[in-house]
C-alpha cells in the first residue's frame, strides 16, 4: 500500500451483506416510515470497494452479480458517503471509488448499504481523517437504517428505524445457504404491499399494538449457538408482501425445507431466500440439492465483521 501526504494512496476495504434473523414491522408513521426490531447477521458474502484520490466525486460499479441497476451517478449510497466524510473534515478534493459487487442488487441483503459503510471507513483512511467509529456510525445513521450495521457487523439488534443498535451475544458459527433469485425487489414497494395487505386483512399480519420488540427466544438462540432454536423463532414481517409480489419463491423456500433446511426465510425484504442449515455439512449437501433444482445457491457463514480496510 502506498501512502500519500495524509494517508494511503489508495485504500481496499470489505463489508459483508447481512440477513434480518427476526424482522418484526409495526405500524406505518405519520412520516410514512415504519419502526422495526431487527436481529441482524453480518454473513460471508463481501462487497469489496477500492478508494483514491480525484479531483472529482466518481465511482465505477462491477461484479459477480447483475450490477446494472447500480447508479453511478450521485444517487449512489457508497459516493453520498464520501461527500459525507469530505464536508466532515473539510476536505477540498474528491475520490474515485472502485466497488466489486458479490451481494445481489436490491435483493433484501443490505448490499448498497455495505458499500456506503465500505465508503465512509476507506475515505476515512484515505484522509487520515480518524473520525472514530462513534463519529463514523453517526454519518451512517444519515445514511440509511442499514449503514450503522454494515460498519461493526457481527450480530445486533436494531430498533427505530433499525438504526438504533446494539450488539447482540453470538457464540459459534451459523451456516446459511443463500438462493438468489433473478431481478429484485424495491424495498419501498415492499413495505407498501405490507401495509396495503395489513388494511386489509383481519388476520395475523397486522401489526402488533405495542413498539416491536425482538423474540427473547432470538436471543437465547444466538447466545447459546443453536441453530435449531434459531430456527425455531426466525421470522420476517416483510415475507408475506414479498411473497405476494414473488409468487414464485414460495416453491423455492418449500424446496429447501424439504431438503433439509431447519427453516427457509425471505432476507429482509427479497428476493434473496435465506435457508439455515444444522452445520457446514447440510449447509453443502443443500447447496448441492438447491443448484441441481437450477437455482443459484450459495454457502455463507455469520457472524462475520463488520467493513474493514484490508
């Protein structure tokens, strides 16, 4: 690595996707937002994203997966950030960020968000700035309710927006195969069919009266490394509206519990399907069942950490 007056010439920092273990959604808010309580995992599928000095704010987007619907104009959550850190410390130049893109597009795995924390600890470094992570977590926060996980990873729980978050116990290693699925879902889109299937419906989808709140069994989960009892009480409030606008991932997520998956969930809001698995053997053996289906199927492992330089 080279360094430059301030810093390293240019700087190489990974942030991993995530998955929502437990996605509780309350009401809708007079501001059109919604409050969440999220058990979060960062798991082992990166973004990676390179940083240096430019005259200008640019970035250029590649990957292992479908980038095409990737701005690379200022619409871009990772070049937002940069501005952030710059007006932060006053600086006068700009950057160039190289992203390389492995967390699907839109696919409810917190992929831009990666890429925006990625931003904020390569400029940091960049710039010698050493914002610390306190500061670092509070430019995320303005950044999205995703971002503040991406920066420490591991395993937490957010509430408010999702943004409010505290780490959470993890022991051990929790084995995922991920199904990726073509084209992706608006997160916005998602959370309006929510509340449009919640008017009107009686049933069990409506929201609950109180402020979210995580399942204590969640908890007790990851505490102990117990994947079954994970499995036993993973859930996401945002399933049932994906589901309905991706009718098609129903049969996927039967197909996985079928061939040994202790529970098949939507990540966040979809179309990425999460299925867990008891150890890295059934996590292979499903991978294996799920890619002969003709599905893209991944094997990832949570808790990872969180957006660091490499």
């Amino acid at each position: 690595m080279s360094m430059g007056a301030r810093g390293p010439a240019r700087v190489h920092v990974r942030a991993p996707g995530k998955l929502n273990l437990f996605f509780e959604v309350g009401d809708v808010q007079p501001d059109g937002y919604h409050d969440v309580a999220s058990a979060y995992q960062a798991v082992s599928l990166y973004e990676d994203l390179w940083a240096e000095d430019s005259d200008e704010f640019t970035v250029s987007v590649t990957g292992s997966v479908d980038v095409s619907g990737v701005p690379e104009d200022d619409r871009n959550l990772a070049l937002r950030a940069a501005r952030l850190v710059a007006k932060e410390i006053g600086h006068s130049g700009g950057v160039h960020l190289e992203i390389v893109k492995h967390v699907p597009v839109q696919g409810g795995m917190g992929g831009g968000s990666a890429d925006a924390a990625a931003a904020l600890v390569a400029c940091d470094a960049l710039w010698g700035a050493e914002l610390g992570s306190a500061r670092l977590q509070r430019l995320a926060a303005r950044l999205g309710a995703d971002v503040p996980f991406s920066l420490i990873g591991g395993t937490a729980v957010g509430t408010g927006r999702g943004d409010q978050l505290s780490p959470a116990l993890a022991k051990g290693r929790f084995d995922w195969v991920l199904v990726v699925a073509d084209g992706g879902l608006s997160t916005p889109q998602v959370y309006e069919q929510l509340d449009q299937l919640r008017s009107g419906s009686t049933f069990d989808i409506a929201p609950r009266a109180r402020a979210p709140r995580i399942d204590p069994a969640v908890l007790q989960a990851l505490r102990a490394g117990d994947a079954p009892g994970l499995a036993a009480h993973a859930r996401n409030d945002l399933q049932v509206a994906a589901l309905s606008l991706r009718p098609d991932l129903r049969a996927v997520l039967e197909l996985g519990e079928k061939a040994g998956a202790l529970v098949g969930i939507v990540s966040g809001s979809g179309p990425t399907l999460a299925f867990l698995a008891d150890g890295s053997e059934s996590a292979l053996e499903l991978q294996v069942t799920l890619t002969a289906s003709g599905r893209t199927a991944l094997h990832v492992h949570g808790p990872v950490a969180g957006a660091r330089v490499m």
